[in-house]
C-alpha cells in the first residue's frame, strides 16, 4: 500500500502516521456508533415524555477528557520529536546542491559531477540537500525517503536523509509548477558507498552535461521517448550504427553528422517506420549546441 522504506526516518514516519489513523477511526466510529445509539434510545415516543435527570457522573467525564488527552499528547510529543530529527541534519551530513527549473533538476555533487534528473546517493551516510529554484517553487519529494521539500526563489531551503538500501527510487516535483509539471520527474539512485565513490569520481565532460540539459531544454525526449511506440525512433540504442531511411536502398550510418543534418533538415532523411514529424532546428541551434547534443547522446550511447 506504501512505497517502500528505504530511509532511516522511513519506517519512524510511517508508524506515526498508523498511530494517527487509528486514532481517528477508533475515535470517529466511537462518536458515530454513541451518535446513533442515543438517538434510538432517546427518540421522542407517544405519550412519554423523557424524564429530566440531572445525575452527574464524575468518573466517566474525567474519563472522556483525560483518555483523548493523553492520546494526543503522545501524538505531539512523537510528532515534535520526529519533527525535529527530520528537519535537523546531522553535522557529518554530505552536502548536495539541488536546483529546480522549468521542468528539470539540476544536482551538484561536493566534487563538482552534476547530474540532471537524476541523483546518485550513497547508502548509510546522511545527505543534506540544499535546494533552490531558479524560477517558480518546486518541491523536491522521495516517497521512498518520506522526504519533502519545496525548492523556492532566492531562498536556500534544505532537507536530509539517510538512504539504507541500494537501489532506485521515484523522485517527483511535488508543487504545481507550470505545463510540464506532471513531467518534472526523475529517480534517486542509491548506491553502496564504495560504488558511489567510483560514480562520483568518473570523469564529468562539461560538453556532455551540456549536451544533456539542451536535450531537456529543446524537449527531444518528448517524442524520442525510447518506447516501442514512440513517435521518434530511440536514439541512443541507434547512435553509432546503420540505420534504415525512407527511400533509401542502403543503410546510412547514424554519426554526429547524420545527427546534425537531422536536427537541421529533418525531412530529407526519416528513419524507416516513423512519421516525417520532426520540426527543424535550424536557427534555433547553433553549431556548438548541436556538438554539445552530439557529445551527450554519443556519452549515453556509450553507457547502453
Ligand atoms: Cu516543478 Cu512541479
């Protein structure tokens, strides 16, 4: 029913939040059935008017007053604790610098690797994120953390957590930020602090991250998707090899050059099976753009 724990607060948040529920239900049903109950009992009958008491019962009023009270305070007490351990980050806490935009995030490393859409974490050592917008409030979610927090304007907000199993976890934009809000999405990789290292440490060419957020910006992924049914062929899965063209006996080789005369003039050679949809970029791209997608999807190519 829930996302899976996968973070130190995890399975603390999820137990308070059981605790609440319960709380309300054995509560509301108890009102409810007392409601109902009374009302039978009680009803205004023929020829008998209800007799006028006025017993006083001292024991069930304190009863009705200090069982909800304790209730609640436990409530308040676990909840203002469990506030502040997930608010407060620990001193050793990794510092990582998250920037949201219209409709990416932009993650830097303390080593200077960045990343987009995506954030690689080691496990079993806290992270802190400090975040930022460079537009209209984002808010940076991780289901699997039970972490959330809105990225704003000219402000610095942060937030941490301890991933503690490897793996891959939903990230979403949580507020409302514009069209492509829904789309705003990516995943939190967590990887055993070893492995981390080596991630961390490989080589980041500034062409390639460039290349990545032009990828994003000029919304190539919005038709080559990399589905079976997309309306553009994938093209990482295609880069560096032949591939077929409309009206075209031989395979043509899909290079940076292929690659450019595409984005440039799209209609004179469409990939075989596909719709001649793609818009021109001509005057949109200059040629260095167009080197710095070459090198992004040649980089990605490489790691399929
Ligand atoms: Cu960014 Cu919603």
């Amino acid at each position: 029913m829930l996302p899976e724990q996968a973070s130190t607060v995890a399975a603390d948040i999820d137990n308070l939040y059981f605790y609440l529920i319960a709380f309300s239900v054995v509560a509301t049903a108890l009102i409810v059935a007392l409601i109902i109950a009374f009302a039978i009992r009680y009803r205004r009958r023929e020829g008998a008017e209800p007799a006028h008491r006025d017993r006083e019962n001292w024991k069930l009023e304190a009863t009705w007053i200090v069982v909800p009270f304790i209730l609640i305070i436990i409530a308040f007490a676990w909840g203002a604790n469990l506030f502040v351990e997930v608010s407060v980050a620990p001193d050793d806490a990794e510092e990582i610098h998250v920037v949201g935009k219209q409709w990416m995030w932009h993650v830097r490393h303390p080593n200077g690797r960045r990343e987009i859409n995506e954030l690689h974490v080691p496990t079993d050592r806290p992270i802190r994120l400090t975040l930022s917008s460079e537009d209209v409030v984002h808010s940076f979610y991780v289901p699997a953390f039970r972490v959330k927090q809105d990225a704003v304007p000219g402000r610095f907000t942060s937030m941490w957590f301890e991933a503690t199993e490897p793996g891959e976890y939903h990230l979403f934009c949580a507020e409302y930020c514009g069209t492509d809000h829904s789309r705003m999405i990516g995943r939190v990789v967590a990887l055993a602090p070893s492995e981390y290292e080596r991630w961390v440490e490989a080589a980041d060419d500034p062409l390639v991250s460039a290349g990545e957020e032009l990828f994003h910006d000029m919304r190539c992924a919005d038709c080559h998707t990399g589905e079976p049914d997309a309306t553009g062929p994938d093209l990482f899965s295609r880069y560096g090899t032949a591939v077929a063209v409309e009206g075209e006996d031989e395979l043509v080789r899909f290079d940076r050059e292929h690659l450019r005369r595409a984005l440039l003039d799209p209609g004179a050679r469409v990939a075989e099976g596909y719709p001649a949809v793609m818009p021109t970029f001509r005057g949109r791209l200059s040629d260095r753009e167009i080197l710095k997608l070459a090198a992004f999807v040649e980089a990605r190519a490489e790691d399929e």
